[in-house]
C-alpha cells in the first residue's frame, strides 16, 4: 500500500537523495516531495514492520517523521 510521511529536515534536493540511495534498497521506489512543507515521502508499505523499519531507516539518516 502507497503511503505518504510528513517528514521535518528535508531541506533540498541533497536531501531527497541521500533518502533515496540509502532506502530504496530496502524500500522499492521512494517519492521526495520538496513542493510541500514539511516535505512528503511516498512510498510502498507492505506491513507494519516495514512502516516501523522504514522510520528508525529514515530517523538515522537525521530525519524526523511528524507522527499524526
């Protein structure tokens, strides 16, 4: 299932990336929205372990996901 995170940090295209080398491994195709405020990351979720993983991923590479 396609899901978008609202993710604070994410200050250009440097950004968006570093996101996408480092996950799209692991994750498949990631969208970096920088159009938005705070940015958007789109991709496919396939569990809630994937969502879990997905987030620690991101939060080390010195992002932060703005939970709902």
């Amino acid at each position: 299932m396609k899901k978008t995170f609202k993710v604070n940090n994410i200050a250009c295209a440097n950004c968006a990336n570093l996101i996408k080398a480092s996950l799209e491994e692991n994750f498949g195709e990631i969208l970096v929205n920088l159009e938005k405020e705070p940015r958007e990351v789109t991709l496919e979720i396939e569990n809630e372990k994937k969502e879990v993983e997905f987030k620690a991923e991101i939060k080390e590479l010195g992002f932060e996901v703005i939970e709902k």
